[in-house]
C-alpha cells in the first residue's frame, strides 16, 4: 500500500500538486487519470521518486519516501517496478538481457537461474521465443511486454506504469490491461497506472484518482466513474460522443431500475 | 549573465563527477561494460588513428623537406624534426582532438538517446547509479587505452615519414633513419602521454555530461552531441597550453 498524504510540488515558485492526498491500495490496480497538464505524471514522479515534493509525505507501507536516506531509497526502488511510456528497453541488449538486468545487478543468482528466471518472466507475458531479438526487432506492443517483464523480474512489490497503452491498437491495449491486471492480482502488488486510456478506466479500475488542474477532484473506481455528478469528471470521461452513449444508456438503465 | 551560466555548467559538471566516481554495483559487470567501452570506443577508433597518423607523418616530412633550404642545416633534421612534431604535438593533442570528435560525438549522443527514451530513468527506478553504470567504464577505458592510441599514432606518424623517405627521392632513407634516431629526448614520450590521459578524461567526461543533461528529443540529443565536441576541443587546448608549461618548463 503507498499512502501520499498532503503533496506539494512547485516549479519555478508556479504550484503544480496542490496538497494531494491519497491511497494506492495492494492487490488493486489504482488509476491515475486526468487531462494533460493535471499534474499526474509529476505526481507519479514524486510517489516514484524521481521528482522531490516541496513538501508532504510518500508512504511505502509506512517507509517515508521524502524523508529516507539515499541509501534506503536505492533499496526501495529494489521492490519497484516501473514499465515507462517509451518502454525504456536498453537498445543494446537482447529482450532476454534486458529482463535479466535486474537479476544481473540485484540479485546472487547463477546465469543459469537468471536465464531460467527471465525465460519465465517472458512466457508469462506470451513472448517465449523472443528472446534473442533486440528491441528495435519487435513491435511496440511487445517492446510494452518485455517492459512488464523485466518490471516483475525482481517480483517487485509495487509496480508503476506511465501510460502503458499510448501509441498501441486497441485490441493490443486490451492485452497490456489484461495483463497488468493479472499481474496485480496474482502477486498481490500495489499497482499505480497512469492513464488517459478511457478502456484501461473502465477495463481495470479498480481505484481511480481524478485529477483537475493539480488538485484531487475525485477518487471512485470503474463502476462508480459511470454515474458520477462530478461534473469536471464527466468532462473529461465523457468527451467523446462513444462514452457520452454509454452514460446515458447507464443512467437510462440505473432509472428504470429505481422505478 | 553568461558566466553565472558557465560556473552553473561547471557545479553540475562536478556534481555529475561525484555520482560517477562511486563504487561500482558488481564489479564484473562493471569490467565487462569496461571491454564493451574499449571495443566501442578504442579498438573501432584505431583506423583513423593510423590513417591519419600516416598521412599527417608523411606530409609533415616533405613540407620540413621543402622548407629547408640553408645548407648549413644537416639534412637528418627533417627526421628529427618529424619525430618531435610528432611525439610533442600531433600524437596527443591533435590525435585527442580528432578522437575528440569520433569518440565524443558518439559518447554525447548515446547517453543522450538514453536520456530521452527514459532508460536513464529506468536504470534509476531499478535502483542503479546511472551515472556510475553508463559513465565510469568509458572514463576507465578512455584513460587506459587512449595512451596506447597515441603510442600506436607516434609510430604510424614516424612510418609515414619513412614512407616518404622510401618512396620517393626527397630524402635517402638512412638520412632520415639517422635522424628520428638524434637527440632523442625519452621524456618527450612520457610528456606526450601524461597529456593524453588529462585528455582522454576530458573527452570521456565532458561528452558524458553533455549527453546526461539532455532533455527534449532528437534535435536536442544532436545539439548536445555537437556541444561536447566544440567544449572539449576548447578545453582539450586550454589544458595543452597548461600542460605543456607545466611539464616541459
């Protein structure tokens, strides 16, 4: 569970988080939504890590971020596992060096055993087989996968996705949620998914935190982001007409049942 | 304003040093990222190194050749003079600020792209030291065998001369054995290589930093590649000056 209370973070004197608070349960895929500009990925960079809030508290299971030593930071990125937008995959090593990596640089493992370990991680995300290409040989929905797979390499306790659905079909960011979603449940991790993705929202919500301009407009999960009143929400949810069609076919329904 | 820039330039510089010069995670993938760095650094440079060497030994030979015409000076001077062109100048520093643009240019630019296809970032959430994992094998690699490089171009040069002498009738080939063999001054070696590991650590750190600090995307990766060659150049000639007053005086 990681627990961000009362979050602050400026840049240049110009506030970007404006005291945010809230919980990204275990076992849970928690969603991070809201329009460009709403300030998710700098408030994914300062619950990772990469960013230091100006004030406020990040808590690990009750381990503080902000105030931890480096030292026990590096640990802590050792039960993180991160899957980037980009993939970030290391262009020079082989889909199966790159899973391994965090084998070769964490863990006493023989080469034996981190073979073994990251021709597993790969299988689980259905890409036995390929693990002799180089990224730049695979599609970008694989890139995504062999992202996932080094993420849980290390069986991370916390895994972090930054968009992980941008620039794949739709049949494709079907697969990525499915698997995030299996992921979360079969190792009980706390998973934190940024998202413009309005299918991942209502796909695999199971906590969703709406941001608005740097503040926590709203915090629900997939079924309750349907009939929401709150009417930034529904701004951003329903603003294509596809979406506008099922929350009124949603509502529609929800009255006929009252009555 | 420019120089309130250039001293914050310069904290960050150190700054990234301090990161660099840390304890290694595991050391044997440290050696190994070591030899992939010599491989890709030092080995695919050795071509150029010997091409140039040859033809700057060569043609420094015929324009000494050329341009002495007193009679008073023996002709074995064109030898010697090749030679301490040579070991003083060419094969360090000129070699350096060739290497400068082969070697910096694809240290800036690497590291760059990493930079903004986040795997950087990636190497950081994994809990790596970034800076120590990407930067301290080239600077290992660089201080080891850029010396050697310049050992390899002292002897090219003075081959090219030979060839001059051999192939053609400017200068009897004993003539010009004679004289790369005269007052010969060791020192000159040590000088020259002393210079090139100041130099290649320019190069490998200088290059690092432009490429680490890069942010936006391919335009910005290519401006910050062109950015070290141009500082390292200034500043490999800066430290020439430097160092040839401190070591030869």
């Amino acid at each position: 569970m990681i627990e961000v209370k009362n979050l602050i973070k400026s840049f240049e004197g110009q506030e970007v988080l404006h005291n945010v608070s809230c919980l990204f349960e275990e076992g849970k895929n928690n969603l991070i939504i809201g329009q460009s500009g709403s300030g998710k990925t700098v408030l994914m960079k300062c619950v990772i890590g990469l960013l230091r809030p100006d004030s406020g508290e990040i808590l690990y299971d009750g381990r503080n971020l902000v105030t931890m030593t480096g030292r026990d930071v590096k640990m802590l990125r050792r039960e993180i596992g991160m899957l980037f937008q980009g993939s970030a995959l290391f262009d020079s090593q082989t889909v199966e060096e790159n899973v391994m990596f965090p084998l070769t640089m964490f863990s006493d493992m023989t080469l034996r055993d981190r073979v073994k370990r990251a021709l597993f991680c790969l299988d689980r995300v259905g890409l036995k087989g390929a693990e002799n290409k180089y990224p730049s040989e695979i599609s970008g929905g694989m890139q995504k996968r062999v992202a996932i797979a080094r993420a849980i390499a290390l069986n991370p306790r916390y895994l972090f996705c930054d968009e992980p659905n941008s620039g794949l079909d739709p049949q494709t960011s079907i697969k990525i949620d499915e698997l995030i979603n299996d992921i979360t449940k079969e190792y009980d991790i706390t998973t934190v998914v940024n998202t413009h993705d309005m299918n991942s929202v209502l796909g695999i919500g199971d906590n969703i935190i709406f941001l608005n301009k740097g503040h926590k407009e709203w915090v629900g999960n997939k079924d309750t982001i349907i009939t929401s009143d709150n009417k930034e929400l529904n701004n951003f949810v329903f603003a294509s007409p596809l979406f506008k069609r099922i929350r009124a076919a949603e509502v529609e329904d929800d009255n006929q049942k009252i009555k | 304003m420019a120089l309130i820039r250039s001293i914050i330039k310069l904290g960050a510089y150190v700054l990234l040093l301090k990161k660099v010069f840390a304890i290694p995670e595991k050391w044997n993938v440290f050696f190994k990222q070591v030899l992939n760095e010599t491989n890709k650094l030092i080995i695919n440079s050795i071509w150029i190194a010997v091409i140039i060497s040859v033809f700057i030994g060569a043609v420094i030979t015929i324009q000494t050749q050329l341009n002495m015409s007193s009679p008073l000076m023996p002709r074995y001077t064109v030898g010697l003079a090749t030679r301490d062109v040579l070991l003083l100048e060419f094969s360090s520093a000129i070699m350096c600020l060739i290497l400068a643009g082969k070697v910096g240019s694809n240290i800036a630019s690497e590291i760059g792209t990493m930079r903004v296809t986040e795997q950087i970032d990636a190497l950081e959430i994994m809990g790596v030291n970034s800076a120590c994992y990407l930067i301290l094998p080239k600077i290992v690699a660089m201080v080891i065998f850029i010396p050697l490089l310049v050992i390899l171009s002292m002897f090219t040069g003075i081959l090219g001369g030979y060839f001059v002498s051999l192939f053609t009738d400017m200068l009897p080939v004993s003539t010009y054995i004679y004289g790369i063999q005269s007052y010969f001054v060791e020192y000159y070696v040590w000088y020259s290589i002393m210079k090139s590991v100041v130099f290649a650590f320019i190069i490998a750190t200088i290059s690092s930093f432009y490429g680490f600090r890069v942010k936006g995307g391919a335009l910005e990766v290519g401006q910050a590649s062109t950015d070290a060659v141009v500082m390292s150049s200034i500043i490999i000639l800066l430290f020439d000056v430097i160092l040839t007053k401190i070591l030869l005086q």
